[in-house]
C-alpha cells in the first residue's frame, strides 16, 4: 500500500478570471482550438454528453461541458450557464469556470476562469472554420449580430482574410455601435445593412445571436460564400434558413451536437440533409476532408461549441501561467 503522505506536495493551480486576458492571446486560442478539432477528427479526444439545466432558480440555466483528449491528455470539464439576473448586479450574465484534471490520476489540477476563454475559443472555432473553408479572395466580412460575442468574433475573422469592408445588421439596431467601434479599431469601414444586403455584399458571414427563428434566408446568400453559424448552441435556436443548409456543404465541430443543439437540428427534423452530409471540421484540418470543392459553392460551419475547446484553451492559459511564474499554486 503506498497511502498518500499527510505531507504530499500535489498542487492545483488557479488562474483567475481577472488574469486571463494578460495571459492568452486570440492567437493562442485559434492553435489550441484548431489541434483539438484535428484530435476530434481521429477520434483521439471525444466529448462527453453536455448536462444542461433550467434549474428554477433564479432563472438560470446551468450544466456542464466536458471530455477527454487523449492526444494533450485535456481532461476536465466547463461548468456554467445563464444567470439573466446578474447584469443588474453588475457581473456578467454567461458565468463559467473550467475544471482540469490529472488523466493518469484523476486528481484536480486546475480551477481556471471561464468567461473571458469561452469568447476566445468561440471565436477561434469560427476563425479555424475561415481559414479552412472560405475563399482565399474574401473580401467583405457580414456580422449578423452584435452581442458580447460579436467583437471576439470579428477580430478573430479578420485574422484569417485580407477583409476590406465590414458589413452588419442586429436585431436590437442600437447595439451595432459595438460592430462599427470593433471594425474601426481594424482599421476596416462599417456599413450597417438589411440581412438581403449583407448576403449581396458578404464572402464570409458570421452568425452570433440568441435567435429563435431563422434571420438569413437562404435566397439572399451569394454563391462562393462561407458562413460560420455560432449563436445556436441549444435546442430550440435558429440563426439561418434550414434550406441554407440543403444548398450548402455543412461542417460542424461535432457532429452529434450540431444534429441536435446546432444550426443543423432544423435541416435534420425536415429532412433536408442527413447526419451523413454534415463533415467534421477537423477531418479538413487533418487533410481527410478536401473542405470547399469550388470557388461557388457554400460552405457552412454549425460551431456548436464543445467542452474540448474549453479545456484546450484552460490549459494553454495554465501552461502560460506556469512559464511566466504568475501561477497561483496551492497544495490540495
Ligand atoms: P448577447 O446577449 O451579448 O447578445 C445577443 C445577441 O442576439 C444580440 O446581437 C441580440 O441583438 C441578438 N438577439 C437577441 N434576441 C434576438 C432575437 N429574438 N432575434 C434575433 N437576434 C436576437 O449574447 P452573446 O454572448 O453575444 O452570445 C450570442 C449567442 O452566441 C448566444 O445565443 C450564445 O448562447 C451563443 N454562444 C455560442 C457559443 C458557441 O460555442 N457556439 C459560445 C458562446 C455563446
């Protein structure tokens, strides 16, 4: 029997939310992103089901996002949710913390802020899906929405193209101060637009929002674009036409969450496309996919969002912190 020592030395480390943002860069977020999405594509990391819960209590909604990559040996899992409350507190409404775990032991390694990191890996799944499936030539990015995600978004997007023009539309009109400040600091002209104009103008569309019911419709969508569809992560949501998906080559993160809490569920229930049509972006990012097969067709990426991602960009933040000695380290 080796029985663990009253004097053993494990440590975990904590990075605070309030560190985060000195700490990782959207750039490390879009390589932590793109590897995880090539280990799914092996199948060497898996998700674990996402537990999501309205727990009548303070209306919020609360669950869990977790697996494990057998690759970098990312074990853990994102706890959080939706506290609509909290704004009138002064706190953010999206809480969540990232919980990593040793894989050969099973003992906690790290507690680490989740909030500003689900931006970052939100906009690096889009970011991976534009570098991939988009045209080389795009020149005008669409932003359909203007939430709190929406700047992540567009900076991670014009990483990956030489965009020359932003174009937006939002269904609250008075929050795309956010899309004309962010596309300004890029050094990029605004124009707020109808959704028909933004699909005439658009060779990249970025959808972020908390719709219901379809904005974009497929007819107002030029051939040759690529669409990066973020905001559907639940049952229930919808940001585009479902026969936008019939016309389109579909790629998703993962393709059981994209069947049945992505942009795809719609398209799936009418039996427009099948669970076979929809592609795994990683499988492109490995070379087993050829992605866009021609400079007219339309690609559409479902970014479900998986708790691989969260675990990737958690632990780079914790191997940063660690490098840089400003890891907080306590003996647990
Ligand atoms: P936010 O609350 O800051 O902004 C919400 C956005 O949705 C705004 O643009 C708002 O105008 C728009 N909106 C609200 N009601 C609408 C309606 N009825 N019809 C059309 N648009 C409407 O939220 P956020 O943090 O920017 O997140 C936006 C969406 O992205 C949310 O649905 C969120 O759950 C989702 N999200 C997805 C991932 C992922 O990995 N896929 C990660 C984070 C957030």
């Amino acid at each position: 029997m080796n029985a663990p020592s009253p004097t053993d030395t494990h440590k975990v480390t904590i990075v605070p939310e309030a560190e985060i943002a000195a700490l990782m860069t959207p750039e490390d977020a879009f390589g932590a992103v793109e590897a995880t999405f090539a280990a799914m594509a092996t199948g060497a990391a898996y998700n674990f089901p996402v537990i999501r819960e309205d727990i009548g209590h303070a209306e919020a909604l609360y669950g869990f996002k977790s697996g494990f990559d057998r690759e970098s040996l990312a074990m853990g899992l994102k706890s959080g949710g939706y506290w609509p409350g909290n704004e009138a507190r002064g706190l953010t409404n999206h809480q969540s913390t990232v919980i990593l775990f040793d894989a050969d032991t099973g003992r906690v390694t790290a507690l680490v802020g989740g909030n500003l990191l689900t931006a970052l890996r939100t906009a690096a799944a889009s970011a991976v899906s534009i570098k991939h499936l988009a045209r080389p030539d795009a020149k005008v990015l669409g932003m359909v929405g203007a939430g709190h995600q929406s700047a992540f978004q567009m900076r991670a997007a014009c990483a990956q193209r030489d965009f020359e023009k932003v174009v937006g539309w939002n269904y609250h009109p008075e929050m795309l101060t956010r899309l004309e400040d962010t596309a300004r600091d890029l050094g990029l002209p605004f124009e707020a637009v109808s959704l028909e104009e933004l699909g005439a103008q658009s060779d990249v569309i970025i959808t972020i929002t908390s719709s219901h019911q379809a904005q974009l419709m497929s007819d107002w969508v030029k051939p040759g674009t690529h669409i990066a569809c973020m905001g559907t992560d639940t049952k229930g949501k919808q940001e585009v036409d479902a026969q936008l998906l019939a016309r389109a080559a579909v790629f998703t993160d993962e393709v059981a969450q994209s069947v049945s809490i992505g942009e795809a569920q719609h398209a799936i229930a009418q039996g427009l496309i099948a669970e076979s049509d929809i592609a795994q972006i990683g499988a492109v990012i490995n070379g087993a996919h050829p992605g866009r097969s021609s400079a007219e067709e339309i690609t559409l990426f479902d970014g479900t969002g998986v708790g691989l991602q969260d675990l990737a960009v958690a632990a780079k933040v914790v191997d940063l912190a660690v490098a840089r000695g400003v890891a907080t380290q306590v003996a647990f």
